[in-house]
C-alpha cells in the first residue's frame, strides 16, 4: 500500500512576513545598516572622537583649513587654572575639558629653563618660554599671601641651580629638578597630531566635529519625530473619529499649515523662539506633523466603520480606548513608513536652519554650520574638503533614512513579490 504523502502548508503571521519582504530589499538594508552605524557613532561620541573637548572646540587658528592627513607637532601649555575630568558616562555625553592650550609649531629648543619654539606659519619668528610654565599648572594669585613662599619674590616660583620651587594652582608649595622637568615636557607636552580630515577655520578637527554632528543631526530628527507624532496622531485620531465640526476645524487648519512653505514656517518659528538647537528641535517637530494626520484620519475613516470597532461600541468602550487600543495599533506599519521619511525631512531642515544661523550655535557642530563655514572657501584648494565632507555626510544621512522609509513601504505592502 503506498501512502500519500501531503506537505501540510505552513502559516506565518503577518510580522514574518513584512520581514522577509524587508531583508529582501538589499538597498532597504543598506540604509538600515547606515542608520544603526550613525546611531552608534552618536552615542559613543566623545568616547570615540580625535578630540575629547567639549564641542570638539580644541583648536588654532596658525592651523586652520588644513587639507586631510595634515600632521602637527603641537606644543601644550597648562592652562593655569582647574579642571575637572568627568567620569566615563558625561565624558561619552559633555567630553573631556583639556588641561592645555594646544599651539602648533615646526621645532623647539630647551635653552636650561626656558623653552625656545618656532612656531607653525610664522616664518622666522622665535619666542621663549618658561619651561616651568608649560609643564607646571603654576599659583596665578598673591605669592605673598602663600605661607613659605615669602622669598619667592613677585613669581611663584624660585630657580636655585637644578632645582625648582614653584607654588602650584591650589597653593601649595612644590619641588623638581630641572631634568625632572625636561623629562615630564617630552612625555606631556609634546604631541605629534594626525588631522584625518583636516581641520576647520579655527583649525578645529574635521573628524572629531562631524562625528558630534551625527549627534545633532539624530538628535534633531528624534526630537522632532517625537513632537510630529504626538501632534499629528492627536490631531488626526481626532479629525477621523469625530467627523463633522471637528474634522472641518483640524482639516482647515491642516490645509493653512500644508499651504505654508516648510523652511519658511520653521524660520519663522526659531524667529519666535530665538535660536539654538532646542529651539531647532521644536521648529522641524511642529512643521512636519501634517503628513502622519492626514494619514492617521484617512485611514481611522476607513477603520472606524468596520464591525469589530461597532462591536466594541456595544461593548461600552470608550472613544479613547477604541482609538488608541483597536484603531491606531492597526497603523503602525503606515506611520513607520511616514516617520522614516520626516527623520530624513528634519535633518535635512537643521541642516538648511544651521546654514542660516538659525539652528546650532558655536561652537555646537552642525553640519549645516559646517557647510555654512566652508562657502567661503569654494574653488580653493586649502578649504574644499570644509564643504565636500559635512555634505557628503548629509547626502548618506537622508538617503539611508529615504532607502529605509522606501523598503518599510514596500514590506507593509502584501502586493509585493517575496523573493
């Protein structure tokens, strides 16, 4: 007897499926893949930044616009007054205050204690240094005041042969001998620089201020997402639900919004609020919530006549409950597809807000500032990768958030051909 054998069919919900239709979709994944790297790199920040200072503000300006792969031999003077080094979690959120003033030069001398530099575009020019000075945070107050530094005379420090007694920033009295001192300069004060991408007008880091940027950027969309959601669901659930006088109101008022250009709304908001970047966040937020209400009320139009929302008004629920449990869960995947693209809009809009002056202030990076920064210095040599690199970075920013939002399209899509 042969027995025939039937291939039972097997059923998957519908999550397996959007899923296979998305990870099919090689460019889709492609710029999920640059999103969760950018994601990343925000995050890390300062923790994975040349430049640990906060805004990546460690600059000169004898090195500004520097082309890629320029190296500096910097000199680090103390800044003589105190700092406070964070922990690891506000390090990765504020970065890390640096203790020295960073000045570039071509060559140095040590002449017994002072040091003889040359310095970085200034041709011929020689200066000297107190040795002490650049190693040493040194007392910048009274040295009278100082118990035991009566015979200090007006300097906080005394020189007798090889040793030193100097007077520190908190006041206290120390000791080292000069070769102590030459020693500690050569370990610390001397540091060979690697600018990957340049360096800026202020002769900032290129590397260090685009990836704080990313930063911004994300920073920018999330936050307005956030508002845009809350607003234009609210708005929306109510315009489709209710209908009559309510839906003609929010409709009249989305259509005003809709008719106004989105640059010109946000200017004239961040003009309401004064600038910066919080101000920024709340511009794009409440000029890009008209697209997620007009999707939330035409489709809670569509929904809100089926039988399972009219058994659940016999059932005694609540408008609230109704909406936000039975109706709204059923347009996840269309709001996905909607989010996607405005994080693409809001970056793209603080980046056009910053080119104006109108979003992050210095010295924050923004990408649009940087943009901004490096006009001037088009058709130059020197400056071109000002402009080329934070471009560059706000053309892969908004194409992988406009692939992402494209393949979320197409996957929530059940007409589209699994492969």
């Amino acid at each position: 007897m042969q027995a025939n054998l039937v291939k039972e069919e097997v059923h998957h919900s519908p999550s397996y499926y959007v899923r296979k239709r998305f990870f099919s979709n090689y460019t889709a994944v492609a710029g999920l893949v640059v999103v969760i790297l950018a994601v990343i790199i925000a995050t890390l920040g300062y923790l994975i930044m040349p430049d640990h200072t906060p805004d990546g503000d460690d600059g000169s300006v004898y090195i500004q616009t520097k082309p890629p792969g320029f190296e500096a031999t910097l000199l680090k003077k103390h800044k003589n007054i105190p700092i406070e080094h964070p922990h690891f979690l506000e390090k990765m959120i504020s970065g890390d205050p640096s203790e020295y003033t960073i000045i570039p030069i071509k060559r140095y001398e040590i002449d017994e204690k002072n040091l003889v530099v040359s310095y970085e575009n200034i041709a011929g020019k020689k200066e000297k240094i107190s040795l002490l000075s650049a190693v040493k945070p040194l007392y910048v107050g009274e040295v009278k005041k100082i118990k035991g530094a009566e015979t200090m005379g007006e300097k906080p420090y005394r020189i007798d042969g090889e040793k030193v007694t100097f007077i520190n920033q908190k006041g206290e009295i120390e000791t080292i001998t000069i070769p102590e001192l030459v020693k500690e300069f050569q370990t610390n004060n001397i540091e060979i620089r690697t600018y990957w991408l340049g360096t800026d007008r202020q002769g900032r880091d290129m590397l260090s201020r685009l990836i704080l940027g990313t930063r911004i950027s994300l920073g920018i969309g999330l936050v307005a997402v956030f508002i845009s959601v809350l607003v234009g669901v609210t708005l929306g659930s109510l315009a489709g639900f209710f209908s009559g006088k309510v839906d003609y109101i929010i409709t009249w008022f989305m259509t005003v919004v809709w008719s106004i250009p989105q640059i010109m709304l946000v200017i004239a908001i961040s003009l309401a609020l004064g600038r910066g970047v919080l101000v920024a966040f709340i511009a794009v937020g409440l000029t890009t919530w008209v697209d997620i209400a007009r999707l939330v009320r035409g489709e809670i139009m569509a929904i809100k006549e089926k039988q399972y929302i009219e058994a659940s008004r016999a059932l005694g629920l609540s408008n609230f409950k109704i909406v936000f449990k039975h109706i709204l869960p059923n347009l996840f995947g269309p709001l996905i597809v909607v989010i996607s693209s405005n994080f693409a809009s809001a970056i793209l809009t603080e980046a056009g807000l910053s080119f104006l002056g109108l979003g992050a202030q210095p010295p924050t990076p923004s990408w649009g500032m940087m943009v901004y920064e490096g006009k001037n210095y088009i058709g130059s040599e020197t400056g071109f990768h000002m402009i080329f690199y934070p471009s560059l970075a706000i053309c892969v920013m908004v194409l992988a958030f406009n692939l992402l939002g494209n393949g979320l399209r197409d996957a929530y899509d059940p007409k589209t051909q699994i492969k």
